[in-house]
C-alpha cells in the first residue's frame, strides 16, 4: 500500500509543480504589465504594441518600418550624447526617456520586417540610404553636437531633436494615411501621440534657455 500511495502521490506533484509554474508566469507577466502601465511619461507609450505583426501588410508599412528604425537609431544617439555633456536637468530626463521608449520600438520594428519577410534596409534601387527622411541630422549637424558641452548642448539638443521628432510625426502620418497593418498603424498613432507631447515640451525648454 504505501508503494501505491507513493505512486499517486508523484501525479499530485507534478499537477502541483505545474499549477506552480502557470502562477509565477502570469505573476512575471503582470509585473511586466504593470511596469509599462505605470510609466507615465509620453516617450513610453509606445512600448505596448506587440512584437510581431502576422497581419496583412502592405508597402507603405514596409516603408514605414525601414525607414523608422533608422531614424529612431539616431535618435539614440542624440539622446545617448546627453551623457556628460547636458546641463540642465529636464533635457537629461527626456533624452532618458527618449531611450527608454525608442529602443524597443527598434525591436518591435525588426521583427514586423522579419515576420513580413522583408529586408531591414531598403533596396538600393529603392531610393537606398536614409538621407532623404524628414528630421535627419546631417553629418555635420550630429558633429556640431558631440562637440556642445553645458547650456549650448542643451539649446542645440533642443533644436535638433524638434526638427527629428517633427519628422517622425510626418513618417507616421504616412503610415496612418496609406498603410494598412492595424499593429504598424497603432505604432504609428503612439508615435505622433508622444513625440509631438516631446515636442511641446522641447520647445518650452528653448524658451526658457
């Protein structure tokens, strides 16, 4: 008998291990839910939208999504500047969340291409490089800005990044007006929604610099 017992014991632990398992997976996935819900600046609301995108698609969300991984890496490396050379205090916590929201939608972007079975780049046939996407700095603008240091940094950072953010709104009002995948779309949507709130604030920012 207790060989028996022994053996309906070991199905019980199992069933227990596994009911243990499912409930610390959807308590980690809470937690993560509820740390994108909390943040509640408008460069992370953009962070919900889904990583892979099986709908239909078509060329304008191609477009859309080749040409915004570039322009958010760049981005990236306007926020990423900030380190040592800022001064005041509010451009240091936007260029902060600027990474913090930009850098996963790379990701989100990647992965829509790779589920599309597209290239990451455009076809050299089709226009190639990125020289001609609104907002992009030049060499020599992203330059002039490495070099900045203290309350001139901060001013240029300024400067710049509204021109950039201004052209990734337009990318993303192409999106919503041509494109047709709902995930790419609400991307787009989340875009204008934040940069444009970064924007207003941005230019607060010149004013009183």
């Amino acid at each position: 008998m207790t060989a028996f017992k022994r053996s309906l014991h070991r199905p019980l632990n199992r069933r227990r291990l596994a009911v243990a398992g499912a409930v610390a997976a959807g308590a980690l996935l809470l937690a993560a839910c509820g740390d994108g819900d909390s943040a509640s600046s408008p460069a992370s609301s953009t962070q919900a939208i889904a990583p892979v995108s099986a709908g239909a698609f078509n060329d304008a969300d191609v477009t859309f999504a080749q040409g915004m991984i570039p322009h958010h890496q760049q981005a990236l490396e306007m926020a990423g500047l900030a380190d040592g050379r800022a001064e005041d205090q509010e451009i240091k916590t936007l260029a902060g969340q600027i990474e913090k929201a930009q850098d996963p939608e790379i990701t989100t972007l990647r992965s829509w291409l790779t589920a599309w079975g597209k290239p990451e780049s455009p076809a050299a046939g089709h226009g190639g490089g990125h020289g001609g996407m609104p907002g992009m700095m030049s060499e020599q603008e992203m330059k002039d800005l490495t070099a900045a240091k203290g309350k001139d940094f901060d001013r240029k950072f300024a400067q710049l990044m509204v021109a950039h953010h201004n052209g990734a709104v337009e990318m993303a009002k192409t999106e919503l007006k041509d494109g047709s995948n709902a995930d790419a779309k609400k991307l787009a949507d989340a875009i204008i929604k934040a940069q444009s709130a970064e924007i207003t604030q941005l230019q607060s920012i010149l004013n009183r610099l």
